[in-house]
C-alpha cells in the first residue's frame, strides 16, 4: 500500500455461501403426550454484485463501496408424523430478497502479510418482508394460513476482519459480524481458510 492511489475497483461474484442446499433435519414439536416430527429441507441461491473506490494512503486504506444482493429462497412442503389427527402438513414457502448497501471499508496493513479491516454499511431490503405460508391438520379438511413476522427493512452492518496471508495463494481470515436492526441484533464468528490453484 505504498504511497498514494485512487482506483475503481468493480466486482461480481457468485457467493458460495448463499449458493447451496440447505437440510433443516427433523424439527419436533410436542402434542402432549405425543411428538409430531418432520424433516424440513430448501434451497438458498444468491448473487452479489458491488462497487468501491480505494482511497489508499501509506499503510490505509479507505473504501466506499455500494452493492446490491439478491437472493431467492424455497423450502419443500412437509408433512409430520407422529401426532396422528393433529399432524401438520405444510405447503411450500418461498421468500425472495433485493437487499441494497452502502457503506465503507477501512484497512490498515499491520505487516506486510497480516491486515485487520472494519467495516460499516447501511442495508435496505427491498423485496418481500413478510411471508406466508399454507397448513393443514392430518384430521381436518381445511387449510389455514400463517405469516410471518413483518421483517423490518432497514439494519445496520458492522464488523472487524483478521486477515493472515501465509503467501500468495494462502490466508486465513477471522471475521466478526454484527447485523443492527431496530428490534434485535444477530451477531456471529466465523474463520476460514482459503487456498488458490
């Protein structure tokens, strides 16, 4: 990061993460004195596509970034086992997401092989913030519906990166995440190792 340059930096990637099937595995809910199981299971496909601009001085780097991710979600009806007349028979649910962002990326190069960065941006869902979804009682003839809470379309996203490159096709990154939303916060930790070929 020596001395000092302005460049456009444009990127599209798929996110592996946001690509992928998702088994939910047996959920269990108790109908004294009797348990109702099922196995749930979805899939999760998404995209993101963002731009920023590196403001680099030194050993800091500023980036303004802005991006849009999409996303589109689906899980498989289901039907529970165990609880006789008052097993439940869920239908299909789908959910799609347009979540837009802004915000920044601050860097700063301890070494020349570990960098720590923090981050902050604001989000905006744009898409669905409630869904619905059909049910049925094994011993009754009728269906019912049940929506979910309304999801409030405005969060605030912050965190602190750890990133180690043990050369130039490995590195090992820590990252800390902490999404803000006006009726709770969702935090988490997670590392990862990464390998080029």
């Amino acid at each position: 990061m020596g001395g000092r340059s302005n460049r456009l930096a444009v990127r599209h990637r798929p996110n592996l993460a946001q690509f992928c099937h998702h088994s939910i595995g047996d959920v269990v809910r108790l109908v004294k004195p009797r348990q109702a199981t099922a196995s749930l299971g979805g899939n999760v496909f998404g995209t993101l596509v963002q731009a920023g601009y590196n403001i680099e001085h030194e050993r800091w780097r500023l980036t303004p970034i802005v991006g849009l991710r999409c996303g589109y979600g689906e899980m498989a009806s289901a039907t529970e086992t165990g609880a006789d007349s008052v097993n439940l028979a869920v239908g299909d649910a789908y959910c799609n997401s347009l979540v837009g962002h802004l915000g920044s990326r601050l860097a700063f190069c301890v070494t020349r092989r570990w960098r720590a960065e923090a981050y902050g941006q604001w989000e905006h869902e744009y898409a669905d913030a409630s869904n619905d979804m059909t049910m049925a009682f094994a011993g009754s003839p009728g269906q019912f519906t049940v929506q979910s809470a309304v999801a409030e379309r405005d969060a605030a996203r912050t965190g602190v990166v750890a990133i180690g490159e043990w050369n130039s096709r490995v590195s090992i990154q820590l990252n800390y995440d902490a999404l803000l939303r006006a009726s709770y916060v969702s935090q988490q930790l997670t590392g990862g190792l990464s390998i080029g070929f």
